[in-house]
C-alpha cells in the first residue's frame, strides 16, 4: 500500500559547536528493511534520524534516496513518516482530525480522506474512537494515533524515535508486535530509534549499534546477540562475564587462554596469536552450574550476592583472587555456598581487549 523505497544510502557528519555526534556514520536501507539504531542515551540516535527526517541538517555527507541526493529536499517534500516518543498529537482536534489532518493539507477529495482515515484506525484497533480527543486516550491508544496519522499518508519511510518508551512495560511488548505487523502488511521500509535491547532483537531485520556516534556493529539480531564484535557490543547486549586472558597454544580449532593461574579452552578465531592479551565474554545464563564430565573450563568460587527474577536468580561468584563471575540459575543458589562452574567452551566470545 505504502510506495517502497529501493535504497536510501548515506554517510554523514554531525558536529555540534566544535563537538563531533556522528562521525562519517553510514547506513544503508533496502526497501521493505526493518532497521534499528540501538545504543545508550547520547550516543546520537536521534541527531541520526533526525538529519534522514531533514529536521536536523548534517555538517557533512550526503544522503541518497534510489540514487537521487536528497539532503537538500525539505522534510515534507521526502515523503516520510514520522512517530516519537511523546506522540506529539494535536490536543484540540479530535482522533479522526489528527488522523485526517495530512490529507487534509494535501486538499484530497472528503469521501477519500473518511475512507483512508477510516481504514487506518481500524488497521491500529481504534475504530470507534473518532470522536474522541487526545487527552481522552490512554498512552498506547495515542500512540496508535501517531502512528496512523504517519501510515495514512503512505509514507516512503517510516521514521520512529523512541516510540514505546512512555508505556508500561506490558504495552510496550504489545505495541511493538503491533508496529512490527503493520511494518510487514503495508510493505513498510522503517528505521527505528531505540535503547531497548529486546525491542530491537524482536522488531530487526538488522541493527546498527552506535556508540558515540561511531558505529560499532551492523548485522542481523542474532548476529548481533551471538557475535558482537567487540567488548561494548557484547556488554550492551547482556553479555556481563568479560575475563582478561592470555592465549596460549592453538589447535583443532580450539586456542587455550590463561585465566588466573588456570587454562582455558575457547573457539578460536582468525586474527587472533599466541600470547596476545585478550577477553573472553560469556552470559550468566551459559556458565553452568556443577561441573562437565571432562573438566575442561571448571572454575570455583563462593556466592557473594544474589539477584532475584523471579523465575531464575542470578548470583555474583567470587573466583579466586579479585576475580568476579555472574551465574543465571533455575535452582536456587545460597549466600556463601561453594560452587563448581563450568564454562561451556563454545559459549564463549573471543574479543580484543579495549
Ligand atoms: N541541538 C543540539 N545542540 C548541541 N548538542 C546537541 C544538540 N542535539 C543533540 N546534541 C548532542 O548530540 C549528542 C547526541 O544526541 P542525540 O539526541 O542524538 O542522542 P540519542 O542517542 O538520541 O540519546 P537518547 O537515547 O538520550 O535520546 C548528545 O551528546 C547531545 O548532547
Ligand atoms: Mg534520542
């Protein structure tokens, strides 16, 4: 329903004052792509978005859209939509106005504005409430209503800003199969803002992870969980163990690294040589409790904090020396108990050292 985009490719500058926010940031969007900028607060999220949206104007670089330079276009010429995190709707005009307000600017024909608007609100589950004015709606209902009144315009692509973080938790969740749904009926090219971890794994054909306005990765969700590149992704992503090691002998695929006095045994990797310092990351969830049946990459250590999750806990192991190590465990796990651990050798991330 939406026209698709084919490519929309840039590499931009932003500086503020003296100050760089995005550093030669490149991104590159298919049509039909669902992707997201995922990176903590500051990192220029926004300012990224906001220079595609023509709201915020680059200091350098350029932005092609199906090979046509476009940064010169003003925002409303490009075609796009836009939600943000405070749904920023019209207070004195009523769900259907909000709705119909773009068409109506575009002075389209009244029967086709109540039918496009019509279809839009039942497309988001708000048919019913087009009498009805903002302040009369619950957070995810007026989010709904942001979000029709950019998909009735049929936007070339859909920009959103941090669109579910006003809601609680539950709707959030909610929501975010709801815009993942509508991004796939409509035949949708989106680019999404968020801090939200699972929100991109679950939303994601690709992330992009910026740091700084630096990018650090791009890839697929899984590659992103399975694989981060580097210790900030890896962090970002929950992986909480980060073990300093020197790596020793290499073979059949296997590289051992010593880890305080104890050898260990990870995948190896290209690009990575005896006696080079390095990290090993794994999740709490993939260290296990007790010990393997060979030995290899057994650690003990004794509780020395205990975070409850309800369904699990996750505990914080004190290893010998100053060493820490998180563990995520069904069974219940006791203040000052000694424990076995074994670290499943193909759980772990090799990683360069920062
Ligand atoms: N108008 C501005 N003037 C000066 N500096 C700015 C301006 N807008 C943003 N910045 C700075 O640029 C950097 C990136 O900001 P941006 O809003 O893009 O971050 P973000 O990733 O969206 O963060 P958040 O998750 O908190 O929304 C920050 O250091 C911010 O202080
Ligand atoms: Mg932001």
């Amino acid at each position: 329903m939406a026209d698709s985009i084919d490519k929309l490719q840039m590499s931009i500058t932003k500086r503020y004052g003296g100050k760089v926010v995005l550093d030669h940031f490149p991104l590159e969007v298919g049509g039909r792509e669902f992707v997201t900028f995922l990176g903590p607060s500051g990192c220029g999220k926004s300012t990224a978005l906001g220079i595609i949206a023509g709201l915020v104007p680059p200091s350098d670089g350029e932005i092609h859209l199906n090979g046509r330079r476009i940064d010169d276009v003003s925002p409303e010429k490009r075609g796009f939509g836009m939600v943000f995190q405070n749904y920023a709707l019209f207070p004195h005009l009523t769900v259907f106005g909000n709705v119909a307000f773009g068409l109506s600017l575009q002075k389209r024909p009244s029967a086709e504005i109540e039918q496009r608007v019509r279809g839009m609100l039942g497309l988001v589950r708000l048919a019913g409430y087009e009498d009805r004015y903002p302040g009369q709606l619950s957070g995810g209902q007026q989010q709904r209503v942001a979000i029709a009144r950019a998909l009735v315009l049929h936007p070339r692509l859909m920009l959103f800003d941090e669109p579910l973080s006003n809601l609680d938790a539950k709707l959030r969740v909610e929501m975010r199969a709801e815009i993942k749904q509508l991004h796939a009926q409509l035949g949708l090219t989106s680019i999404y803002v968020t801090h939200d971890q699972a929100e991109a794994l679950s939303l994601s054909d690709r992330i992009v992870v910026l740091r700084e306005g630096v990018l650090m990765q791009v890839g697929t969700p899984q590659e992103i969980h399975d694989r981060p590149k580097n210790v900030f992704v890896a962090d970002f992503m929950g992986f909480r163990n980060f073990l300093d090691v020197t790596l020793g002998k290499e073979a059949g695929g296997m590289i051992e690294a010593g880890f305080k006095g104890q050898i260990l045994q990870a995948r190896a990797r290209d690009s990575f040589r005896p006696g080079e310092h390095a990290v090993l990351a794994i999740r709490p969830e993939d260290v296990r409790l007790g010990k393997s049946g060979d030995g290899v990459n057994v650690l003990r250590g004794k509780v020395e904090l205990v975070e409850y999750l309800g369904r699990e806990q996750e505990a914080e192991i004190a290893l010998n020396g100053d060493a820490r190590l998180w563990v995520r465990s069904h069974e219940k796990l006791v203040l000052g108990e000694m424990l076995d651990l074994t670290l499943p050798a193909d759980k772990f991330v090799l990683l360069r050292r920062e």
